[in-house]
C-alpha cells in the first residue's frame, strides 16, 4: 500500500499559478480590447476630420480647412502604416498563452491526487510556474488599469464557468 502524501502545498500552488494565469489573460484581453478601440480610432477618427475639412473646402469655406484636411489625413495614414492593431494582436495572443496555462493548472490539480509520488507532481508544477514566468518575461508589461478592470470582471464572474475544482461545491 503507498504512503499517504501530503498533496496540500501542491495543490496550494496549482490554486496560486490558476489565479495568477486568470488574472493574467484577463488583464491582457482587456488591454487587447482597449488597444483595437483605440487602433481604430486613431486611424477613424482623423479620417473623417479630413472629409469634413474637404467638404468644408468644397462648399467654398475658408481654405485652412484643407490644411486641416491635409494634415488630418496624414495622421490617419500614418496609423494605418504603423498598424495601430499589432498592439491588440500581440495583447491577445498573450491572453491566449495565459489562458492555456490556467487550464493546464486546472488539470494538474484534478490530476494529482491521483499521482503516484510527489516529485512528479512538484516537477510538473516547476514546469508550469517556469512556463508562466516565460510568457512574463517576453510579453510586453499591460498596465495597472487593465488588471484593475480584470478583477472587476473576475469578481463578476466572467469565468464562473470554469471555477477551479477546490472552490466547486457539490449540489443538493
């Protein structure tokens, strides 16, 4: 008959590492969704300055208005150039590593009381936490804001429909 373990530090840590990749992904899905809004505003907005200062001229209205127009439509060139959505993409392909990461947490959990020694269960964790400081180490820092608005959605239940097996409680 095996030994009984004492899995609770693991599965201590394997709740930690669930978390920190929950808030993570959420915090740079919402930092995705704020840089696409501005990605296209940066490019929209400009652009539609510079059909009113072209119409403006058009109607015989003073002719700095094509300046305007010139110049307004330069910035939307430029936003467009630089693609402002490469922010939003890069945001949201972290999300998504992160996001691989919490569920991969998720199942070593459920797993591993079902391992047979401990230094399995510990190598797989040190496995997943260096994975987890992978993606922190080449994504681009999101800001405190984008956590902030992360918990807010969090504690309201955005992933309620992938509760972590310790925090499920069984129905009546």
């Amino acid at each position: 008959m095996a030994a009984s373990h004492d899995l609770s530090p693991y599965l201590s840590e394997l709740d930690t590492l669930y978390d920190d990749a929950s808030y993570s992904a959420q915090s740079y899905f919402e930092a995705a969704k704020s840089a696409e809004f501005w990605g296209k505003a940066i490019v929209f907005l400009p652009a539609i300055a510079s059909a009113i200062a072209a119409l403006l001229v058009a109607l015989d209205m003073p002719e700095q208005w094509g300046s305007v127009g010139a110049i307004a439509g330069a910035v939307a060139a430029t936003a467009s150039f630089l693609g402002s959505e490469k922010r939003a993409s890069s945001y949201k392909e972290t999300g998504r590593r992160f996001t691989e990461l919490r569920h991969a947490a998720r199942l070593e959990r459920s797993l591993a009381s079902n391992r047979q020694n401990e230094e399995e269960i510990e190598d797989k964790l040190r496995s997943l936490r260096q994975e987890y400081a992978a993606i922190v180490s080449t994504s681009e820092l999101v800001g405190n804001r984008f956590f902030a608005k992360a918990k807010q959605r969090i504690d309201h239940g955005v992933l309620s429909y992938d509760k972590k097996p310790s925090k499920r409680t069984s129905s009546p």
